[in-house]
C-alpha cells in the first residue's frame, strides 16, 4: 500500500475494487483507491464528493455547538423520543434521573455542580432509554421482514444514525437516536434491517423499504442526514 496526495487529501492505494472515501470517526476524511487507478479519476470522484463532505463535516461542527450550549440548568428543553421536556435540577446526595410526563419534565437530582458531570449523568440516562426502547422495535421490525441478527449495539456514533454489518448481521444504533420521534427511529432501524437484504443503498434497497414504509422519505428529511447510514 502506498499514499498518495491528491486534492490535500490522502489517498490510499491498495488491491481494492472501487474508490471508496468515508469520514472515519476522528472526523477525518479516509480515501482508498485501486493501484492502477488513473489519478485523474479519483481526482474527478473527489471533486464529486467535496459537497457531501463539507455537508458532513459541517453537520458535526452543528450538532458539537448545539450540544456546547447545554448547561444542565434548570429550564433547558432536553428531547426524549421526539417530545421536549423542561429540565428540572435539583442537588441532592445521589445522582438520578426521573421523568415526568404528566408536567413534562426530566429531573436531574445531582450533587455535581459541574456541566461534564451532569452532562455524563444525562447522556448515561439517554442510553438506559434507548436500551429499553430500540430492542422492542427491532424485534418488532426482524418480525415484519422475517430476517434476524446476531447482534445488536446501541452506543454513540459520531456520523452516522445506525450501521449495519450484513456479513455478520450486526446492528449498530446511535444513542442519540434516542431523542428523535418514534417515525425517525423507526425508520432507521428499518433502513438498518433492510440492509441484511440489500447492503447497498440500490433502487432495490429503496423499493424494499418503501413497502414497508411508503413515507420513508419524509423521515430521511426529518433526520437530514441521508449520507449518515
Ligand atoms: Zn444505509
């Protein structure tokens, strides 16, 4: 293997098939090309990417600046499985979170005066959350489709909503999910399962989805990130 740059970007060449670029999880663009490829090609296949990234790229630097703003102080609107809730803190001895829906409400009980903490605090609940959530709906969809997986993972991922390894049949969730409507968390997880049949995003893959769920698209707009799967 070799690396060659070309447009400022670091282009790996190895016995690979295709041109494959992706934005790993340090946030940093990975391009992979075949040997023999013609520089000029890759060059062009770059050029048509340039957008996508910066869209990506872009996208992250919002979603960090969004997540900056939190303090963790009492009347910030924090999102649980797409309804807003008004964050109630409260300082106790022992850290807990508990939720009411009748006031929408999420109270934070914590003897943390310190925004990392009860940003670890929350972020440990929304995972709790999302355990208890995204099984059903998964076996709710593995049911639908008559497929099943090895394995199911929910944990963050910095650019992408879900992943799926069909190989292996595992299943990859975002934590963050967790805070977006049923439909969108649906939607993904269906996305995710349809991979198992269809592990490109092919005019198959969409039809396939699209029977399932006709609306599909709305939902890809709603999570506006249709590159991030
Ligand atoms: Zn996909």
């Amino acid at each position: 293997m070799k690396i060659e740059k070309i447009l400022g970007y670091d282009v790996h060449r190895k016995k690979v098939k295709n041109i494959n670029l992706r934005i790993n999880q340090n946030m940093e663009v990975y391009i992979s090309a075949p040997l023999n490829l013609h520089s000029s090609y890759i060059e062009n296949f770059i050029r048509s990417k340039e957008e996508w990234i910066k869209k990506v790229l872009n996208k992250v630097e919002d979603v960090k600046l969004q997540q900056k703003e939190y303090e963790y102080t009492t009347g910030e609107i924090h999102k649980l499985i797409g309804r807003e809730y008004v964050l109630k803190v409260r300082i106790g001895n022992i850290n807990r979170i508990s939720l009411n829906k009748e006031i929408n409400e999420i109270l934070l009980v914590t003897d943390s005066e310190n925004v990392e903490n009860r940003k670890k605090i929350m972020d440990k609940w929304y995972f709790e959350c999302a355990k208890k959530l995204f099984p059903d709906v998964v076996d709710k969809w593995l049911k639908i489709l008559g497929e099943s997986i090895e394995h199911l993972s929910i944990k963050p991922m910095k650019t992408r909503w879900g992943s799926c390894n069909y190989n292996k049949k595992y299943i990859n969730l975002n934590t963050e999910l967790i805070k977006r409507t049923p439909f969108e968390i649906e939607y993904v997880i269906l996305h995710e399962l349809a991979h198992l049949k269809y592990p490109n995003h092919g005019k198959g893959f969409y039809n396939y989805i699209e029977n399932y769920m006709p609306n599909y698209k709305k939902a890809e707009k709603m999570l506006n990130a249709k590159h991030y799967y």
